[in-house]
C-alpha cells in the first residue's frame, strides 16, 4: 500500500487529503503543516487536551471554545486551525491525530518522501534520529519524513510505523509475547 493508498482511505484520509489540497492551493503546505506538528505535540504533552478531543461528553461548541483559546495561546493561526475546528463542528476531532499522520504522509510523498512515525518511551536523540531515518532510507528506498511519538507505556523499544507497515520492537510487546508463550508452558 502506497503513502497515496493510505491517506485516500478512510474518514482521517478525506479530512486530510481536502487540507492538502486547500493548502497547495494558498501555497502554505508547509506553514500548515508547522501548525498541524505543533498541535501534535500539545496533544502528546497535555492529557487534559487529549480528553478534550476524545471524550463525547464535551459538546462540540465546547470544543471550539478550547480550541479558540488553545490556539490563540500556541500561536496557530493557519488553516489548520480552521481545520481542526471544522473537524470539530463535525463531531470528528476524535480522529484527529490519524488526519494529522494522512497529512504528513501526503506532504512528504509531494516532497518524495516517506512519511514515517517512530513511538519511543523517551525522546530520541538527534544522532538516533538520524541513524534511523538512514536505516528507514536503506530499507524503502527513499528519504524519510520522521514524526516522532513519546510514549512511556511501552517501556523501551521502538514502534516504526511506514505507511500500512509496522514494525513493533517495545518492550512491552515482547513482555505480552513471553506472557503468552509462558501460559503455553505451564
């Protein structure tokens, strides 16, 4: 499955392959996309604001009155911003990390890129980024667009992801895999 492939399927694929378009059109793929990473990271750093776009409870209006403040305060003045509030109104902004990675990947295919995520339980290095994104380059052929993912809860390892392929090395999958193979043991 092509980078293509992946971001025209899908409700997240549609919202971000309209925000690619749009943003070629004004010329701003990359101011957008400055501003969709700069979320990104406000989603990855504040649990409060991952309730906030995941749970139901909160009312579309709610949401935007957020999103308004939060934005205001991060500097994002971009289509993005527009963007993620539409898909507010809308009542999808739970999908919205997944419309964030569908844009990613179609930026970088326009660049001739791969777009890539690495999951890490801490925040790499610059030189294990870039010895990974050579790695990630010898392996599909061309260069990589790394976005990066901390995630504690997978303890240590990796988790690569590169268009519909996954390579899943953290611990906490391989403590999961001995579990499994100990309950087979005994």
């Amino acid at each position: 499955m092509t980078a293509q492939e992946y971001t025209a399927t899908g409700m997240p694929g549609r919202y971000a392959t309209a925000l690619f378009e749009l943003a070629q059109e004004s010329n701003s793929v990359n101011a957008v996309s400055a501003d969709l990473d700069s979320f990104a990271t406000m989603l990855d750093a504040s649990e409060d604001l991952t309730r906030l776009v995941r749970s139901p409870v909160f009312g579309a209006g709610e949401q935007i009155a957020a999103l308004d403040a939060i934005f205001a305060q991060a500097g994002i003045k971009s289509i993005a911003a527009n963007f993620i509030k539409l898909a507010a109104k809308n009542r999808r902004l739970f999908a919205v990390r997944d419309m964030i990675g569908a844009f990613r990947a179609l930026a970088a295919q326009a660049r001739g890129q791969v777009a890539a995520e690495v999951v890490s339980a801490e925040k790499l290095s610059a030189a294990q980024v870039d010895r990974l994104k050579a790695e990630l380059k010898a392996s599909v052929g061309s260069d990589v667009e790394l976005a990066q993912v901390v995630d504690p809860s997978i303890l240590g390892g990796l988790i690569v992801k590169v268009g519909s392929r996954m390579v899943d090395n953290s611990l906490r999958t391989k403590l999961q895999n001995l579990k499994v193979a100990m309950k087979g043991v005994s």
